[in-house]
C-alpha cells in the first residue's frame, strides 16, 4: 500500500516534464505536442511565455543569427539590497538561465534581409532593464545604422530593474534617443510586445516602433492595473491593459500569432525595401531636373578655429560679470 503511495508522488513530480496545463483554458495537454506548436495551446491559441533562444529561432531565418556582447555582464553601483543583495539575485538568475542578462542580441536575417535583433527573456530577473540591457540595445541599434539594415525588439519585461535605480531609468531616454538616430537615418523599427511588456519598457522603446506589434492576449502597460484601480477608485473595464484592448484603443498596430511572426516581419521588410528604393528613385528624378546651385563661397578659415575658442571662453567670463557677452559672440562670429 505504501509503495504504491510513493509511487504516485514519482509520478507527480515528472509530470511537469511530461505534462502542461494550459493557464487560459485549463486543457491539460502533451508537452511535445505544444512545443511543435510553439508554445501556443492547440485548443485556446493561448501564448505561453517562452525564452529568449526560442524565440529567436522562431523568428529569425534558420542558422542566421550570430549573437553580439554576450559577455557584457551588470555591476552593482548602488551596493542595492532589498530582501536579497543585487550580486546575489544576479548570481542566482545567471545560474538559473546561464546568462548574464535579460536580454539577447545580435545580427541575423529576416527573409534574407539583415536585421539587427534584440529579445528579452522573462525568465532573467522578470526581463529588467538595467544598464547592460540598455547598453545591448543601444549598440544593436548602432550596427543597423552601420549595416543600413532594420532593428527589432521583442519586449518581455517587468519594467526598469529597481536595484540599479536611477541608471536602470536612465536607459529609458538613452535607448530612445538611440532610436531617434535611427528614425533619422529613415530605417525602419518594429516593436514586438509580449506578455508582459510592462513599466519602463512600455514608457520608451517598446512604444516607440515605426510599427508596433502584439502577441494575442499578451498584458502591456505601465502600472499595474491593482495599482491604478487604487489610484483612479473605479473598476477597470473587461480586457484592459491586453493586446486585444489597446488594438482596439489604437496604441499598437497590429495582433500577430507566433507562428505568424516570422513571415509578417519578412513581408514589412520587403516593404520598407521596397519603399526606401521609390524614395530614392524619387530624389534621383527630382535631382536631375532641378538646376545645380553652388554652394556660396564662406569666409571660415580653419586656421582661425583655435582663435574663435580663444574668444568664445572670454565672453563666458565677461558676460558672468556684465551684460556685453552678446556682442562680444557677435565679434567672434565675424573673425
Ligand atoms: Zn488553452
């Protein structure tokens, strides 16, 4: 009799391996069966979270990607401690995921297009941006200008990471200044959010994309909807704070299934291609019909720069004491 009783703890315990409930619909389902499925429930097409190398491989093209600045690892600054100290809860999420940040990056193709790539894992520290993850963004964002390729982001994430402070919100203006640089450049960013994209992430660049796109029923939005019902004392309507919900509320673009990703991504990349090639079309057309203007001759001389400095750092001085520093800089402007 007892034997048969730790037999079924055994078996219980491999279940896990074995055997996956699904969240949503409550189906108790053949693992395999949802992995070749791609981590999406055959029944109720709910998406479950997956890591950060599955997700590439779902996405990118077969053996394409290479990844970049694996081995930029955190700091501790602030000597952070909260119920764990930081170096610890760093140790345990490197030991856990064998990596030393929440996210990956790195340059593969998308229909045989370049794209540089970055993608939280929500696994590492509730895919926190710190300073690292920031850093990782903004130097991928620095090789598709390079490359002249498109970058994408596929955001898992609770937010800016609380034990790195004031330099984990401070990646918030640095990735989405990175991203202006880019916009500039007229090279296309898409924005893939997945449950959850939450917090700091969904304040800046998660937001930020030339086209925003959405898992189905993934949660994204800033504070966390107990904390707003708080804040705002009524009850929050059915969906909110869900892809479904902001589709309809127009602050994302468009819901994509998972198995569908790879081929939407390929065919917006075609497009922007497509487009940026009518573009400069365009220009060339409008260049050769329009008569060459030569640049005016200027009176800069580049020997004279060091004086001009010269000047510059006296009318700092001068107009600290009285109100003549205006035109002192008109002088400079002259020489
Ligand atoms: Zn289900």
């Amino acid at each position: 009799m007892f034997g048969n009783l730790f037999r079924k703890e055994e078996e219980i315990k491999e279940t896990p391996n074995q055997w996956i409930k699904c969240p949503k619909c409550t189906s108790l389902m053949y693992y395999k069966e949802v992995e070749a499925k791609q981590h999406v429930c055959p029944k109720c097409n709910h998406h479950f979270r997956i890591s950060a190398r599955q997700r590439i491989d779902s996405i990118v093209d077969k053996d394409s990607f290479v990844e970049m600045d694996k081995t930029l690892a955190p700091v501790d600054p602030l000597k952070f401690t909260d119920k764990k100290a930081y170096k610890k809860r760093l140790e345990e999420a490197k030991s856990k995921t064998g990596k030393t940040s929440s996210v990956v990056s790195g340059s593969s193709t998308i229909g045989g297009r370049p794209v540089e790539i970055v993608v939280f894992d929500f696994s590492f520290m509730g895919g926190s941006l710190g300073s690292v993850e920031g850093e990782k963004i903004v130097r991928g964002i620095t090789r598709a200008i390079e490359k002249k390729c498109g970058f994408v982001i596929v955001s898992a994430s609770g937010g800016a990471r609380m034990q790195e402070s004031t330099y984990s919100l401070l990646q918030m203006s640095k990735t989405s200044a990175a991203l202006n640089r880019l916009h500039q450049k007229g090279l296309p960013f898409i924005s893939i959010l997945t449950d959850p994209t939450m917090g700091g992430v969904s304040a800046s660049f998660a937001m930020l994309g030339d086209i925003i796109m959405a898992e189905p029923g993934a949660l994204i939005g800033f504070a966390g909807q107990r904390v707003i019902k708080q804040t705002v004392g009524v009850d929050l309507p059915e969906g909110f704070q869900r892809s479904e919900f902001l589709l309809e509320h127009g602050l994302i673009d468009m819901i994509v299934d998972r198995g569908n990703l790879h081929q939407t991504l390929s065919h917006l990349f075609e497009l922007f291609e497509n487009q940026e090639e009518e573009i400069e079309d365009e220009i060339l057309e409008e260049s050769k019909n329009e008569p060459m203007i030569e640049d005016e001759p200027t009176d800069v001389i580049e020997d004279d720069a060091d004086e001009t400095i010269d000047v510059e750092e006296e009318v700092d001085v001068s107009s600290l004491e009285e109100n003549t520093g205006l035109e002192k800089e008109t002088e400079s402007l002259k020489v």
